[in-house]
C-alpha cells in the first residue's frame, strides 16, 4: 500500500477496506495494516480482488 498525493493504492490481493471511526483500514488476513483518517484520502485505486465495505462506500462519498 502507498500513498501518494492523497490517493491510497492498494496493490495486495485479499485485503479488506472498511471505515472504523471515520478512519479508512485496511486488514490483510488477521492484521490491520494502516489506518488513516478519511479527511486526508481523497480517492482509493485498487489493484486485483479485494472487498470494499458499503460503510466505506458511504463514508467517501460524503
């Protein structure tokens, strides 16, 4: 995962991206590997299979 200009790329196969307390995560397997609150992301690429949670949905497109 990277972030560049505000966009977060994320490039590992399997993750889940959810919204937790007005913070976008992401959790691969068992382990939380980033949070970052969603004021500083201003759009999200991702690369392969992934799941995005509605919540996370919802909470972009405010």
């Amino acid at each position: 995962m990277k972030k560049l200009l505000n966009t977060l790329y994320v490039l590992t196969p399997d993750s889940y991206l959810f919204c937790r307390n007005e913070n976008i995560c992401v959790r691969i397997g068992d382990m939380e590997k980033l949070s970052v609150p969603a004021l500083n992301i201003d759009s999200i690429v991702c690369f392969g299979k992934m799941t995005v949670s509605t919540p996370l949905l919802e909470c972009e497109l405010k």
